[in-house]
C-alpha cells in the first residue's frame, strides 16, 4: 500500500465521520440512544485540566518531538533574537569595468570606464593603481585588471 491509497484512505474516514457528525447534530437520526449520553455523562464529568497537567502534557510533546522525522535537533539553531530583524547588508557589487580603446604602441595604454573614484574615461598604464584595482598587463587589445578578489581580462569592443 503506498502513500497515495493511505492518504485518500484516511481523507474518506475524515469525510465520513464528518457527514455523520453533521447528520447526526441536525437531528437526521433521531433521538440520542442511551450510547450517545452516556458519552455525553462522561465528557461532562470529566475535570478540566489544571496549569500543570497543561504544562506537563508541553514537555511531554516537546520531549518526544513528534514534527521531526530523524528525531535529532535541526542543524540550523532557531534563534528568535533574530525574528524581525533586518538582513544583513548586502556586498557592495564588483566595478564595472570597461576597456574603451587602447592608445599607442610599445608601451600601451589603456583607456578605461567605470573606475571606482573616477568619473568617466581614464588613461592607464601597466603598474597604475585605483583604490584596491591594479591594472597588470595593457597589451595590445587586452588590459588585465585586478582586485581583492576579482581579476578582470578586458579586451576593445570592435564596432559591429
């Protein structure tokens, strides 16, 4: 039997006693049998629960951990000091460089946009440096640029 029939097995119980709970509450059956109030007699009598009995039945829940299925604490700890509060600041984004022409020959300099600190275009040469940028190589249609983290190898958009 797989999980599927078990699942629509249980929705048609659920169906079913939910019709003859209705059935019944509307007076459809007839008048309640001496099964039906002796149920009633011991519902009613029975004692409501206390604070503790209350809190003894939480732990006895939160012992036994019925909502997870390996039964072991999640990897990842809840921590409700969290709740509500703001996401971390994302990482400021990567420059984005561009290499617009190249000038000269032996030795080469490049013409760059996008620099962090400059505003539009630059002349760079081999061994110049821009805040944490550092231009390595100006080559003949190819500038190479690096970073903390990045290394960019930019080469001259040729018009279409």
């Amino acid at each position: 039997m797989n999980a599927r029939t078990v699942e629509r097995a249980l929705w048609a119980t659920v169906l079913t006693l939910g019709i003859t709970a209705a059935v019944e509450r509307m007076g459809a059956i007839g008048a309640a049998t001496p099964a039906h109030t002796g149920i009633v007699a011991v519902i009613a009598s029975a004692p409501s629960p206390t604070i503790e009995a209350i809190g003894s039945a939480g732990t006895r829940v939160v012992d036994v951990d019925p909502f997870r299925a390996a039964r072991h604490p999640s990897p990842v700890a809840y921590r409700p000091d969290l709740e509500g509060a703001p996401p971390p600041p994302p990482r400021p984004p990567h420059p984005v460089l561009l290499l617009t022409g190249i000038i000269g020959g032996p030795p080469w300099q490049a013409v760059l946009e996008g620099v962090p600190g400059q505003e539009g275009s630059i002349v760079a040469r081999r061994g110049d440096v821009f805040g944490s940028l550092v231009v390595r190589a100006v080559k003949r249609d190819t500038v190479i640029v690096t970073g903390m983290d990045t290394t960019w190898k930019l080469t001259v958009r040729t018009a279409w």
